[in-house]
C-alpha cells in the first residue's frame, strides 16, 4: 500500500556527497538493531561533535522503540527501522514528516531514498536487505548435489547430509518463538501464494490452504534443526553455521556478509561459505521471502533544535566516503551513491530480480505479525494442529484489530 518498490538491480546510486564536518548543537539518541550494518550507522552518527550522540542498539529494539518514543520529551530521537517496524511509529503518531528538514539539509539525498508516506517523507533509506539461502558447498559437494532452489530441494539435502553421518542437523533457521518464527512463517505462506488478508480489507486470511502447507513445511524443516530451535534467533542461528553445525539455512543478507568474518570461525566453514538467491516452495515461482528497506526516523516529541541535529547526524552517518572501508562496503546492499555490489550481496541482488515481494507495509500487518509471534509455538512443539494453530492467529490478530478500529 505505501511501500515504494526499490530498484535493487537497476543501480543502487541513491545519495550524492556530503560534507565531511558533522557539527550539532542538541543531543541524539539513537535506537536500533544491533546488526553490523547498524552498528556502523550508529558509529557514524557519533563522529558528531557540539552535543552528545547516544545509541543504544539491540535485538530488543522493537519492544523498546515505541515507549521510548512515547514520552514527551522523547527519550530516543531516531529510530532506525525497517519497511515492517515503521508502521507501529505511524500508528502511533510517534515520528516527524522529514519534508523541512529534506529541504534545509538534504540536498545529497535522492528521491529514491525518501520514504514517502501519504505524501510525506517519514523516513531515510539508507540499505536494501531480505533472506535467502546460505549454504555450505564444501558439504553439498560431498553428497553431489546442486545448492536447493526449492525447500523441497532442501528437506532432502538434508535428509542426505544427515544419512551419510556428516551433521546431524544440518539445518538452521530463525524460528524463535518471537518475531522470527513470525517472519519464517510470512515468507513460507508468501511463497505457498498465500495473502495475509482479504482483498482490500484488514479481515484476516491467514487460515487456509497456504497456512496450513507454510506450517507444515517449516515443521519438516524444524526436524533437520537443532532440538531447541525455538530459542534461536538470526545471532543463535549464526552461531550455529559458524561452529560447523549447519549445512543449510535460510538468512538476512545484513547477517550473512559478515557471517565468517568474525574471529575462531573454523577455516573449513570459511572455505565452504556461500551465498545463493531465496527458495521457492510448493511449486510456486514466487521466492519464499519478502524486500526490504533499512532506514532512519525522526522523533516528533523533541524540540525542533533536537529534530534537526539528528537529521544532520543521521545523514553524515550515511555519507559515501563510508563506502572507502572495504569492510563496511561489505555489510549490507548500501544505498549510497558509490556502492558497488560485493559477493556478499549476491542473495539481496537475486531476491530483487526473481520477483520477490516487498513486507507488506500495512497499518495492521504489526498485528498480524504480533499474532503469528505468539500463536505458532504449539504446533511447532506438536501440542495442537495447523488448522488450530491458525485458528488462535486469526482470533488473536481479530481481537486486536478491533480494538485499533481496524475491524
């Protein structure tokens, strides 16, 4: 509905030269994942000098980015968000149109960058991101077989790789019980052509044929991953490739082009490392992913002197001379004037050009997703069908709706 579809494969020159000072005179406090891209972002932003620059970046950043926005004064004065997590600031009426600001000091910015939303920017977009496959070669080679482009492929690579002895669990994933088994279950349903909701209206469609397939191929995965998998997050299933113990995985383009780029990483998982474009499932042509978009926001419960020294913070933070550290030209698909594609962006690059779908940026969808969150745990656990797992999201996700006048 608001989301502007990003021209990922068609050139990603999206923000011209800025200038090197960063000079402000009010404080910034900075709230956001903690991802390596993110951590650059916000490192950038504290090379301002004249008021101090505070982040705080974590997994937990969602639960934190609304209540601190909430105050008045707010305690943060930009969250860094995505193309899902902006909704819950514009529901609540937490952000600032970004227009005057775009007019005084962003000049260097490209249209393509500006979120727009009915009509007015609410955010910056500073790097393109989505899931996809990430995979051992060395592995696959062994047992002879091509990296998967279905799930299907996948189940029975790692039906091989467990039955000649190589890993007993070769498959990772992000399905805690949280916002991730969420998100792994939005792509599968995706793929499987399911649609969230009821043609042009916020009436919920998630129990149906595609539900019900997305469920049970994420529980066939699940029996290739380790036992307590509901516990892991992106940082937990990463953990697990680096120290060998996965083959397989479906993974953010942010996480993986820095995956064995830390410290103790065996040299065979670094040699074995590689990166392929987002499965389909069931026979559909439609990848088993979503598009997105990293960016920042300006709180509207701060003084304007506040407003606009994070601004001018958050913009020297996303300068193109960033790009000269080959290190950082590596963490994510940036859209910085200057970025030249890496390996590492291989997957965000195929996710784009095999028509995958952006998250759907809808007021409601956070409800949903919220629904998804905590609904899907028991029948991954085996404690109740598909159907009924189905049945409490869209109970859950109708309670809520309502009581936001969305139904």
């Amino acid at each position: 509905m608001f989301m502007k579809k990003l021209a990922l494969a068609g050139g990603l020159s999206l923000m011209a030269s800025t200038a090197m000072a960063c000079e402000i005179s009010a404080r910034v406090n900075i709230v956001g994942n903690e991802f390596p891209a993110i951590q650059t972002v916000g490192a950038g932003a504290q090379e301002c000098s004249g008021a101090e620059v505070s982040t705080n970046l974590t997994a937990d950043h969602q639960k934190i980015n609304l209540p601190g926005m909430q105050g008045d004064p707010a305690e943060y004065t930009s969250a860094i968000i995505a193309n899902s997590s902006i909704v819950a600031l514009m529901n609540e009426d937490v952000i600032r149109p970004l227009d005057d600001l775009v007019a005084k000091h962003g000049q260097g910015l490209k249209k393509n960058q500006l979120i727009t939303i009915n009509g007015k920017v609410m955010a910056v977009a500073f790097m393109a991101n989505a899931q996809h496959l990430v995979y051992r070669k060395d592995i696959l080679d062994q047992i002879g077989v091509e990296p998967p482009k279905t799930y299907e492929d996948m189940l029975a690579a790692a039906k091989m790789i467990r039955d000649q002895g190589i890993l007993p669990n070769p498959v990772g994933g992000a399905y805690a019980a949280n916002w991730n088994i969420a998100q792994e279950f939005n792509n599968m349903f995706i793929g499987y052509g399911g649609e969230h909701f009821k043609a042009g209206t916020a009436q919920p469609n998630v129990n149906s044929e595609a539900g019900v397939k997305a469920l049970e191929m994420m529980k066939a995965l699940s029996e290739y991953m380790n036992p307590d998998y509901l516990t892991h997050d992106s940082n937990a299933t990463n953990a697990e490739f680096r120290a060998g113990n996965v083959a397989l995985m479906n993974m953010w383009g942010s996480r993986a082009a820095t995956l064995v780029t830390v410290d103790g990483v065996p040299q065979e998982v670094v040699d074995g490392f590689a990166i392929a474009g987002p499965m389909t499932v069931g026979g559909g042509s439609v990848p088993a992913t979503t598009l997105w978009w990293d960016g920042w926001t300006v709180a509207k419960n701060i003084s304007d002197e506040e407003a606009e020294a994070t601004f001018v913070a958050m913009t020297h933070a996303i300068r193109p001379a960033i790009l000269e550290s080959d290190e950082i030209a590596t963490q994510a698909v940036w859209l910085i004037d200057g970025y030249e594609p890496t390996p590492a962006a291989e997957g965000v690059f195929a996710a784009a050009q095999a028509g995958s779908v952006p998250y759907p940026m809808l007021p409601y969808m956070g409800l949903m997703h919220t629904a998804l969150s905590n609904e899907l745990a028991d029948f991954m656990q085996g404690k109740e069908s598909a159907e009924q797992a189905l049945k409490d999201v869209e109970a859950a996700y109708t309670a809520a709706a309502k009581e936001k006048g969305f139904l």
